[in-house]
C-alpha cells in the first residue's frame, strides 16, 4: 500500500502522516465499489468445512462488539438503526430514531455511576474513537451523495463553479458530488472559517495576541 499526495491537493488538510499516531485510512467511495471491506469468519461445528466469510457494513450491531470486545463486557449490541429517540413530543423532534452521532454522543458521555470507563483503555480507547468517527463520517459522506437534490446541488454545478476551480475538462461538470459548507473539512466549510475570520478581523481590527490551550496535562 502506498500513500500518494495527488497534485494540486492541500498540503495543509491532505498532508502525509509526520507521527505514529492512532490514525483511520478510508477508502474513496468513488473510485472503489463500497465503504470499507468488513469481513467476518464464521465458525464451523463440522470438521473440513470451508469457513464462510460474510461481509457486514461498518453500522451493523455487532461490528462494534466484535472489534472491540473489551468495551462491551456484557455483548451488548452496537448502534443499530432500529434505536428510538424518547420524549419526541417534549423537544419537537420530527424524526423518531436515534442517529449514529448521537449514540456515539451519549456512549461517550461521561456518568458518575457508569460501570464501563471507555477513557481507561488508553490506546485502544483511541482507535475505538477513530473507528466511530469514520464511520460517522462515512454515513454522512453517503447521505450527502444520495441526497444531492435536497442540498440543490444544481446550483454549484454550474460555469461559475467550473470557472473558479480552473476545470479544464468540460465532460466532469456537473458529475462531482457537493459537499455543503456544513461538512466539516470540506472546501466550503474551510472557505467559510476563512471568510469568517476576516469579517471579525475587519470589525475588530488585527490581534495582538494569538493564544492557544492544550488539555494535555505532560
């Protein structure tokens, strides 16, 4: 496997990893035939028989319990879509299931009388979160490329946009999918910050001081 930068790409949000760290490659749904390859091996009771290989899809209920069984002790399931959200009426909720964010929200949350600590798995802890945000992030990925109507989409895919992106092959307008500015990372979310910035800097005038804080106590 090789880890290729392409020309033109961003440096700064596309760079090559610099540190062994915990870290998530996900594979372009474009370009293969699906999200990433799970594949579980079921057991065989009868001696010479094949195992039978199943693939699942990163949202199954058991994918998680599987991967990481240290995390659920009791074989209790994962995320799975069939999870109802409770008190509907009271907050004004139009939809009746729990989404994927919002189960990792609430998995993750920490309670005072909560016999399961995820954050003392040390390491193992960090790839469990970086496994759940790919796969959120894939689930939106995949809802944004199947509701591209919702988002009118036909309204970037037009010369203005071509233009400004310096297309040069006219038969790849208007087949890309359109990531909203509400999709954190993308082009417009970033060109959104950047435009952001500049009106406070323009209201407020230049900073003095550039401060950051860390929560990393070493």
């Amino acid at each position: 496997m090789r880890l290729i930068l392409e020309k033109g790409a961003d440096k700064r949000r596309e760079n090559l990893p610099t540190a062994d760290e915990v870290a998530v490659i996900i594979p372009d749904e474009s370009r293969d035939a699906g999200p990433r390859d799970v594949v579980l091996s079921m057991r065989t009771t009868s001696l010479g028989l094949q195992p039978k290989f199943t693939r699942i899809p990163p949202t199954h209920a058991s994918y998680m319990p599987l991967a990481y069984p240290l995390l659920f002790p009791q074989g209790d399931y994962g995320f799975h879509y069939g999870l109802g959200l409770r008190y509907n009426r009271n907050f004004g909720r139009k939809r009746s299931n729990l989404s994927i964010r919002e189960y990792y929200r609430y998995f993750f949350f920490g309670r005072s009388r909560n016999d399961l600590i995820p954050f003392a798995f040390g390491r193992l802890f960090q790839q469990f979160l970086v496994d759940a945000w790919a796969t959120c992030d894939q689930v939106k990925l995949s809802w944004l490329r199947n509701h591209q109507a919702n988002l009118r989409a036909d309204l970037y895919d037009g010369v203005t946009d071509a233009l400004s992106r310096n297309d040069v092959e006219a038969s790849e307008i208007g087949r890309r999918t359109i990531l909203p500015a509400s999709y954190v990372g993308g082009p417009r979310f970033t060109a959104r910050c950047y435009q952001d910035s500049i009106a406070i800097v323009h209201h407020f005038g230049h900073p003095s001081l550039f401060i950051t804080f860390t929560a990393n106590l070493n």
